[in-house]
C-alpha cells in the first residue's frame, strides 16, 4: 500500500497537526510499504550547514525511524522547502525536486506539489524571492534563531493569503491535461482534498492538507481513494 500526503506546514512538534500525523504514521506504518511527502511538510525548511532544525526533531525521527524499519520514504518539494542540501538525502529520503512519473501497481502515477500551476501574485513573488541565489546567500549570514523565526512569520503570512476559489478548478484542468499520458494524477498545495474519476479508469487525486482536513491518498492494488484521519 502506497499512502500520499502533504501540507502540514508543521512549525514545532508540539503542534497539534504535528502529533496526530506521528501519530497516524506509527498507527498505520504496519500497512504501507511506501510513503509519499508532496511537499510542504514544514512551515519553512532552509537547510543551514551544521544547524539541526530541533522544533522538527520529531517528525524528523518518526519518519528516519520508518526508513530504518524498511519503508520508502519519498519526498516531493514544495515551495515552502527553500533551501534543499544533503540533509534529507542523509536521513534515507527519496527526495524529487520537481514533478516526477512512477509506476505503481502498473500505473503511471504523475506527482507534483502543483505551487507552478499556481500564478497568484503572492505566490510568484513567494517563489522569486525564495529561489533567488543571492537571497540564499544573504539568508544563511543570519544566525539561524533569527532566519527560522522570520522566514516563519514570512511564511505563515503566505498561507493566510486568501485561497483563491480558482486554483483548485486550474489544478484538476491541470491534471486533465497530464492524463492524457498516465493513469493517475497526485497533487497538492491547494489544501482542498479532491478525487475525480474518470473514463478509462483514469483518477486526479489532491492529497488536501494536515492543518484542518487531516486527508490522505491511498493507492492500493492499483485503486486509488481519498481518505481523513480522525482525531
């Protein structure tokens, strides 16, 4: 069973969506052989060289722990992962830096965050400003304190832009359009849980969040479903 989840925007482990998604994973970790992050885990990941992220220590252990027990763990960035380096890779993750195709159970499944699909102002500028080298540059001369607690406020103000009532019909056009050449279609960023069936057996799936659906994807023996952990 390959379970699929995404936006969580976790800022410490003492959060609420924090705890129930451990505890989900350790409730169901006996079932899935593999796990799907689409992207936006954490609030804010900017990787400093030697500086641990320890509000996230948690989270962090709970899934180096499933890898070590044999699970594969795969990570598609989102836009709230900044700054990508080794650490991820050290831990044992599978980590796709952009959309990627794989097969599953005989499917062609297409997984992606969807933050390129969409074009609001607030977003573009959020990518601009976050994908800059020289912004990268500056960002890492601050002490860590100080660059965690601020791209956090910066990034806690992007999700409280409102949701445009748009973006979530541009991602199922999205999806229909990459259907033409796979089975499945796996999206995120929307924090709208979406499943659509169509001709042919084909499925676009939107993973929601885990900030007020708590809603996953499970694809099992080559059927995919739309799911919400209870609390």
């Amino acid at each position: 069973m390959h379970v699929f989840v995404s936006d969580a925007h976790i800022r410490t482990d003492q959060s609420e969506r924090a705890q129930l998604l451990i505890k989900f994973l350790h409730e169901f970790k006996k079932e899935f052989t593999d796990l799907y992050i689409l992207g936006d885990l954490f609030e804010f990941w900017f990787e400093y060289n030697i500086s641990f992220p320890k509000d996230y220590f948690r989270i962090l252990a709970t899934l180096y722990n499933l890898i070590q027990e044999g699970k594969r763990v795969h990570y598609v960035l989102g836009n709230h992962e900044v700054m990508i380096g080794n650490f991820l890779h050290s831990f044992g993750f599978i980590v796709h830096k952009s959309e990627t195709v794989i097969e599953i159970d005989g499917k062609k499944v297409f997984l992606a965050h969807g933050n390129r699909i969409d074009r609001r102002l607030w977003t573009w500028m959020w990518e601009k400003l976050l994908t800059s080298k020289i912004n990268h540059a500056l960002y890492s001369l601050l002490h860590p304190d100080a660059g965690v607690f601020l791209a956090q406020v910066i990034a806690h103000l992007s999700r409280k832009q409102r949701r445009s009532t748009q973006l979530a019909r541009m991602m199922e056009l999205y999806a229909q359009r990459k259907l033409r050449d796979v089975d499945i279609v796996i999206l995120a960023h929307s924090h709208v849980p979406t499943l659509k069936e169509y001709p042919d057996g084909k499925c676009y799936v939107n993973t929601g969040d885990w900030v007020a659906n708590y809603s996953y994807a499970v694809l099992d023996q080559g059927q995919i479903s739309l799911k919400y952990y209870k609390k």
